[in-house]
C-alpha cells in the first residue's frame, strides 16, 4: 500500500473515530466541510509562496500540507482517492489543452 492509501485510511479512521480534544482530523471534521475547503486553499497558497520564493524544502514542506489537506476535504466530502485516481488515468494521454477545452463545451 502506498503512503497516500495509508494517509487516506489514517484520516478515515479519524473522521469516523476521532476524538476532536486530540486529532486535528477530528477538529476539522467537526468544523465542517467549508472550514476544511479554505484551509486546503491557504495551503495551496503556501505551497505556491513557497515555489516561488522558497527552499525546495519548503516548497516540499507545503505541498505535503497541500495532499494530505485535499484527502481530509475528499474523506469529508465522501470521494475515495481511488476516484480521482480513476480520473487521472481517463485523462492519460490527453492533451491537457485538449481535456480542458473539453470541459468548457
């Protein structure tokens, strides 16, 4: 099993048990999917801070806090990582110009 597969289990595990006094799972989980949403977006804009006037260690850093924020949204939200997974590889080989022109048809 591969460490995003292992985070994935972690979190759901949290969310279905978790004691919000000590797991930050929990706590976000308690606060709701919105709470959870806008904390994946500051991340995201760390990360993006980071590649831009960073370390290659901060950057590394903020997008590990920006995966494992984006699986806590998707356990909220109720889609497996097996699902995006799925989307990827249905957009291999795709020009990415090509699929997202396709979206906005």
């Amino acid at each position: 099993m591969d460490t995003l597969s292992r985070l994935e289990r972690t979190i759901a595990g949290r969310l279905a048990d978790g004691d919000a006094q000590s797991s930050y799972v929990a706590q976000l989980h308690a606060r709701g999917a919105a709470v959870i949403a806008r904390k994946l977006g500051e991340e995201a804009v760390e990360a993006v801070v980071a590649a831009l006037s960073g370390s290659r260690e901060d950057l590394t850093a903020e997008a590990a806090d920006v995966l494992f924020h984006l699986l806590v949204l998707l356990a909220e939200k109720g889609v497996p990582l097996s699902d995006v997974l799925a989307e990827l590889d249905r957009r291999e080989g795709t020009s990415g110009l090509d699929e997202k022109a396709s979206r906005s048809s």
